[in-house]
C-alpha cells in the first residue's frame, strides 16, 4: 500500500512539473500573467490615495492581511520596507514587501521578497468628472514551487479575493474611512 501511495506521488510530481514547464515555454520565459481587479470609487483621487497608501491601515480592506509593520522610518515612498503577515486558505506566511514606485497620488507598486514572488501595482486615475477615482490593481504573485502551473491554479481564487478587497477599499474610502 504504502508503495503504491510512493509512486502515484511520484507520478503526480513529474505529470505537475511537465505541465509547469509546458506553462512556462507558453509563456516565451516570461513570468505568469498578473491577476488584474478594477473598481470605480466615488471619491477624489487624493481622498482614496490616502487611504491605499497607509500601509498600516491596509488590512482594513485588504481582508487577508491580518497584520503589517514598517521596516524603514517614514516617510513611506520609494524603497520603504515593510512585511505583512498574510493567510490565504489556512496558509499563512510572512510578506517582506519593498516599495518599487511611488508617483503620488497615482501609483504605488511593490516587489514580494518571500516565498511568494512577484510584483503588485495600485494605479489610480480621476473619473470623467473628478468626483470618482478608478482604481486598477494588478498583482502577480508568484509561486515558489511550480510558478506557472502554481499561478494557473490560483488565479481564479486570488482573483476573487483582490476584487472583493477592492469592494472592501471602496466601502471604506466612501464611508469616511
């Protein structure tokens, strides 16, 4: 019994690592796709910068974050540090995050340093009036084993999970928050 558990593992282990490298040669070497999420706010582009770039509120809307602390003094901007203790599915790991642009009151991306790679982008722009703010996040979070099958999986999960931090993000920034 115990044999047979051995090689259906091993079998499952080359058929996912082929299906990884099929991925990635699709992919021309490039890393997985981002996940994008968007959300009109009906609020002033200053107003909701404010809120998406106070990283220690963050987990107000950003329902898998439980907690986040600064590594570098303030002023938050472009090389700030800072890392986050994040829980997806029971799984729970430890974020190091490096600010790699910040182009107030427009856009704030980061660099994942840990486990999960990967780059993540918050682009806002003014809405037709200047009344709403339309907000764009891409994020790319990269698996540390079998990247692009790893990303193919999640996708559809942490796609559902962005949006609905951005519904959380939009019923905070218009309730005051």
């Amino acid at each position: 019994m115990i044999g047979r558990l051995l090689r259906l593992g091993a079998v499952a282990a080359g058929t996912a690592t082929v299906a990884d490298r099929w991925l990635a040669s699709r992919a021309g070497g490039t890393a997985p796709r981002p996940i994008e999420s968007i959300v009109v706010i009906d609020a002033p582009l200053d107003r909701v910068w404010d809120v998406v770039t106070k990283i220690e509120d963050q987990p107000r809307w950003m329902h898998e974050m439980k907690a986040v602390r600064l590594l570098t003094p303030p002023p938050v901007g472009l090389g700030t540090r800072a890392e986050a203790d994040i829980r997806v599915l029971g799984i729970a790991v430890t974020d190091p995050v490096t600010i790699t642009a910040w182009e107030p009151p427009r856009v704030f991306s980061i660099r994942h340093d840990g486990t999960f790679g990967g780059e993540a982008t918050i682009a806002l722009e003014p809405g037709a009036d200047g009344t709403t703010t339309i907000v764009r996040w891409s994020e790319n979070p990269i698996p540390p084993v079998l990247p692009h099958l790893g990303s193919l999986v999640q996708r559809p999960i942490l796609a559902a999970i962005f949006q609905e931090d951005l519904h959380r993000l939009r019923r905070l920034v218009e309730q005051g928050g």
